[in-house]
C-alpha cells in the first residue's frame, strides 16, 4: 500500500513537472506564431497585390491603351467568300 | 490577565471570521462576476470578414475583384500638421471630408477617432504616410475593383453598405446575388498577454470565415468590350442621347454581353446621379417600333392566317382606323404586296392588314407566349416588366398599332427573347448571366439552359427568318450589311410618348437580329435613344448592329455564308 501512495505522488510530481516545464517552453512561443502571422499576412498582401496588377494590365481596357498609345492600326481581316457549288452557281448549265 | 487574552481571542476570532466572510464572498457570491472580468482582460475576440467572391468572366477573367482599400481615421488629440502638410493633405484626402478637424476642431477635440475618408487606395495611403502627420491612421476596408473598368457598371452593379454599415450588393449581380457574394464571416477569441501576443498554453476558439463564392458568368469580355467601345462611339456619332446593346445565345439563353449608356462608375457610385444606377435593357420600356412586325408576322404565320407569298389587298394608300389615320413611314405604299415585301418595306398598312387577320384574342395569346407582359426571369436585381393591357381593354386602333410595334411597351431584354425564339426554331429561351458559382474550388452549375417549346412552329420559325434575312438583303439598312453573311433583321424607329401624345422629334431607333441566320450563334438588339444625325433606325442602329457583328463574326471565327 505504500508503495501504491509513494507512486501517486511521484507520478504526479513528473507530471507536475513536465507540465512546468512544457508551460515555460511554450510561453515564449507566442512570439514566434505572432512573427509567423505577421509574415503570413504580409505575404498575402504582397499577393494581393500582384493579383491587383495582373488583373488590371491583362485587361482589355489596359490592351486598347497601350495599342493606342503604340499608335497600332486594327487588323483589318478579309472575308473570302465561299464560291457556291456549280450546280447551285449555275441551275440552268445543264439545259440547253 | 484572563480578560485580556479573552479580548485577543475575541479580536483574532472577529478577525478570522472577517477573513473568512470577505473570502466567502469573494469566492461564492461576487466569483462569476470575476471570472468573468480576468477573462475579458486577457481575451480577445475578433471577426475574421469573409472575403467577398469575384464575378467572373466565362474566360475566368475577373470583371470585378477585390483590392487592398484602407480607412483614413484622426485623433484630434494627438492630431498635429502645419499649413503646408494639411495642403498636401486635401491633395490626397477630399478637403470635405477633413473640414470638420480644421474648421470646427471644438466639436471633434473629444472623440478620439474621426473617419476622414473611405476606399483609400495603397498608393495614397503610402502618400498620406510620407506626410509624416501626427494623429492620422488607417484601417484595412474592404472594396472591389473593376479591371474592364466601367464596361460591364450595368450587369455587375456595386457594393454600398446597408443600413447596418455593413457591405452590400445593389443592382445588376451584386444584387441579386449578394447572399452568395458575402460569404459568413468567422470570429476568433484568443487569450493574449500585456504586448497582445497569443497565449499557446491559453484557451482559442475560432470559427474560420467561410468566403463568399465566385459567380462564373456567361458574359464573354471581348465581346463586351466590343459592344460598349462600339456604343460608346456610336452615341457621339449619331448625337444620341442613351444606348443599349445586348447579345445572347438564344439556344442557351446565356447573355454574351449587355451595355448601357451613360453608366457610371461602380467604384465611385456615389458621385453620379442614382437614376443610372438601374439597366435600362431590364428595367426600361420602350414602344418596340417596327422591330416588332417580325413577332407578329411570326404569330400570323404560325396561326396560318397569312403565308409568305400571301398578299395584301387592303395595302394601296392609307388606313383609317377607329377615326384615326395610319400611315407607312415614308408615305409610300405597295398595293397586293406579298408578306415578305411587307417586312422588306416595313409596311405599316400592311402589318395592320397582318393583325386585323390574327384577331387581337390569338395576338395577346401569342404576345403572352413570346413573353411578354412578365419577367424574363434573367438572374439580375431591379428587373420590370411592363404589363400587357388584358383583352377587354384593346380598342381596333390599339390592335392596329401594336401590330406595328406602337403602343405596346417592351423591355430590350424581353425584345431579345421574343426573337430569340424565331431564332431558335420556336423555342422560348431563358436568359440568365450567371453559368455556376464556385466555393472553395468546388464549382456547381446554375441556371442550367431552359428552352419553352411550341411558342410558334419550326415551319413558322423558318418563314419569318427567311422573311428577315430578305429584308436585310434588301430593305432600307443593306447599304450597311456586311458581306457574304446570313443575317436575319429588322430595323425600327419608334416615336417616343410624351405626356399622352408621341413627340414628332424624338425616336427610339433600334435593330434586332441574329447570325448566322442559318445556325444562329448570336441575338442582338442594338437601340439608340434619341439619336440627332437621322432618326432613322436604318441609319444609325443598323449599321452599329452590323459594326458590332462583324468584329463578332471575327472573334468567334464565323465565316461568309455560301448563301448570301
């Protein structure tokens, strides 16, 4: 029975212990997951701001400056023209 | 000597027992209040603001975003600047917003936080930091931006705040779909020490926020693009004063591109007048004009009480109607025109020849079934739709008038529809903007395609495209008409109503149409209000419908027909 008692309290003492211990490492640690955090958001206010400038120089109203500034001419396509079958070009080829 | 230790053992035992009350009642009566006032001292608790979603372009493109903004606040009491740096200042910073920190420091000297301005850019923000001012600060605030600018104001609408100062969708898809934008927002209580350092051996609970979802929509930029740079020159060539362009694929009902001018832009609302605030194309009528022969030729068609080559004999000189004269547009008429020629010429005698025929009892029943007189149903905040007046109330001059478009209103959305459903082989579309919404990269379709069949027959359907596309071979707008394509349209200039009788100067001119006419890939209605060169829907809407359609043929890669 004594033994029971003396393993109780020695149990409990390195708990106690390792929790004084675990608790004093721990306390500082703020320190380091509140620099983390900052550098987490600064990060993604950096990206934010990248994403900012992609959008706004891959759109059209951005490209149409820039074309306007670089005095470009529009392209100016050509339609050809299918030619129509024979048969529907001429109906009456056939007839004499 | 007895007496007096008995006197130190009542002292010690009142002393104990005062002890004993004052811990009592520390630690049983006042001990929740406590708690409570330790816990609140080291917690904090915050609201994580749920990100606002994106509305996309169909190329995945943003049409609007969101962008880094701050909050510009003073502390009149620590608040300090010379002359100069306050001049530097309202170069930066409206001189309003500031006014009350200059000219009335008495009335803010006891608050300790005055708001100067909102959606302070990064760039000014950086500025206003360079001014090296005591007293100022800046808070992180949510805003959007608009990188296609103000092209697409109409469709998206804004973001306000509502009456909680909470941001909020207006107009267009931040409206109606503003539940979806928002997103919840998350809270977090951390214990923190005297420097504001989370605790990691202390108690957090936190709730994430949940983003809003992104909406996909259908709306092609390119195409947008085109339509609003093409209006915008349009509106300064031909001196109108208002215009709308609006195109849809009618097999799906997806709007490629919808534009309104004057817009506004929707990153500065509030410094335009709140009457732009709402798209004309869904929440403004108009009387339709001689668009509107085509819906009910297609009507008369299908009930087959004309066909193409079937003439008119009541069609060589004007007609009088319940006292009142009709006229064709330009005083000239067509005696035994068949019903092609009618469209070509765009005939009002003999479109009311066309709707005395169908009787006004089927017209109302084929105008419900085009759909109008209710809601499209597009997926856009702030639609109307103008009602149709019931059968008791229709005179013989109001059936004689809506046969030819007048006297009858229409949204430009509901226009589109209507045709949508010639081009369509009969079918009615839907239309809607926004194709599916995605959260957390998972997407989910919405507003899959619904087609209403039976509103007119294929037979019918056929006819009047083949009707159309004569008249834009051959009616007044060929001159314009791009060539070696199938184009199905019809141009109309209506007189605009004012108080009780139509103003002899003012015009809505508009072209409504589709292409290829044989595999239609695109509807589009073109209206111009008001326009001062001619008020002739030949001369200004059509060509601007045939501008815009040949850089889309272009785009979409879409060739000459063979059979032109």
């Amino acid at each position: 029975m004594k033994k029971v008692y003396l393993l109780i309290v020695v149990v409990n003492l390195v708990l106690g212990a390792a929790q004084l211990g675990l608790s004093h490492r721990r306390a500082t640690d703020g320190l380091v997951v509140a620099e983390a955090d900052r550098r987490r958001s600064q990060l993604e206010l950096q990206n934010q701001r990248l994403l900012e400038e992609v959008y706004l120089k891959s759109a059209l109203v951005y490209v149409q400056k820039q074309v306007n500034q670089g005095q470009l001419q529009p392209a100016r396509p050509q339609f050809v023209n299918p030619a129509l079958p024979v048969a529907v070009a001429h109906p009456t080829a056939d007839r004499p | 000597m007895t007496s007096r230790l008995r006197i130190l053992k009542i002292v010690f035992t009142l002393g104990v027992v005062g002890i004993w009350l004052r811990l009592a009642w520390w630690q049983a009566v006042v001990a929740s209040d406590l708690r409570l006032q330790a816990q609140l001292q080291r917690t904090t608790s915050l609201q994580l603001p749920a990100s606002r979603g994106q509305i996309r372009a169909r190329d995945g493109f943003p049409l609007v975003a969101n962008q880094e903004s701050y909050l510009v606040y003073a502390d009149p009491q620590k608040f300090r600047a010379d002359r100069e740096a306050v001049l530097r200042l309202w170069e930066l910073v409206p001189p309003a917003s500031t006014s009350a920190l200059f000219s009335q420091p008495t009335q803010v000297a006891d608050l300790s936080w005055v708001p100067l301005a909102h959606q302070i850019s990064r760039q000014a923000k950086e500025k206003i930091e360079q001014l090296g001012l005591a007293g100022l600060g800046f808070e992180p605030e949510p805003a959007r931006m608009y990188p296609e600018g103000t092209t697409s104001a109409h469709l998206v609408g804004f973001v306000g705040q509502d009456e909680n100062g909470l941001p909020t969708g207006y107009f267009g898809l931040e409206g109606y779909y503003n539940r979806q934008l928002s997103g919840k927002p998350g809270r977090v209580t951390l214990e923190q020490d005297a420097l504001n350092r989370p605790i990691l051996i202390g108690s957090q609970n936190r709730i994430l926020p949940q983003p809003g979802a992104d909406l996909v929509t259908s709306v092609d930029r390119t195409i947008q693009f085109i339509a609003f740079t093409k209006l915008a020159a349009a509106l300064e060539r031909y001196g109108a004063t208002a215009g709308t362009v609006t195109v849809m694929e009618p097999s799906t009902g997806k709007i490629l591109a919808m534009v309104s001018l004057p817009g506004y832009d929707p990153g500065q609302y509030a410094r335009f007048p709140s009457d732009l605030y709402k798209n004309p194309v869904i929440s403004e009528s108009y009387e339709p004009g001689s668009t509107f022969k085509v819906i009910v030729m297609a009507a008369a068609l299908d009930a087959q009480v004309v066909q193409p080559d079937t003439r008119c004999d009541k069609c060589s000189g004007p007609r009088s109607v319940s006292g009142y004269t009709i006229r064709t547009w330009n005083d000239k008429y067509y005696p035994v025109s068949t019903m092609t020629e009618v469209i070509q010429h765009s005939d009002n005698i003999g479109m009311v020849w066309v709707g005395q025929k169908l009787g006004e009892r089927r017209l109302l029943g084929y105008l419900k079934k085009f759909g109008f007189g209710q809601s499209t149903g597009v997926d856009l905040q702030e639609e109307s739709a103008p009602e149709l007046r019931e059968q008791s109330q229709w005179r013989d001059i109001d059936l004689a008038t809506a046969s030819f478009g007048q006297g009858i209103a229409v949204t430009p959305l509901q226009m589109v529809r209507a045709v949508g459903v010639l081009a369509n082989m009969g079918k009615l579309p839907t239309p809607h903007v926004v194709d599916q919404t995605v959260t957390s990269g998972r997407s989910r379709p919405v507003n899959q395609p619904k087609l209403r069949p039976g509103v007119i027959s294929t037979a019918a359907a056929a006819q009047i495209t083949q009707m159309m596309i004569n008249s834009v071979n051959r009616g007044e707008a060929k001159w314009a008409k791009p060539e070696g394509f199938l184009i199905a349209g019809k141009t109309g200039t209506a007189q605009i109503p004012v108080a009780g009788h139509y103003d002899q100067e003012k015009t809505i001119a508009s072209f409504v149409g589709f292409a290829p006419a044989d595999d239609p890939q695109f509807v589009m209605l073109v209206t111009l209000r008001e326009p001062q060169t001619s008020p002739w829907g030949s001369e200004t809407a059509a060509p601007l419908w045939f501008d815009i359609a040949k850089e889309i043929f272009r785009y979409l890669k879409i060739g000459p027909s063979r059979f032109d």
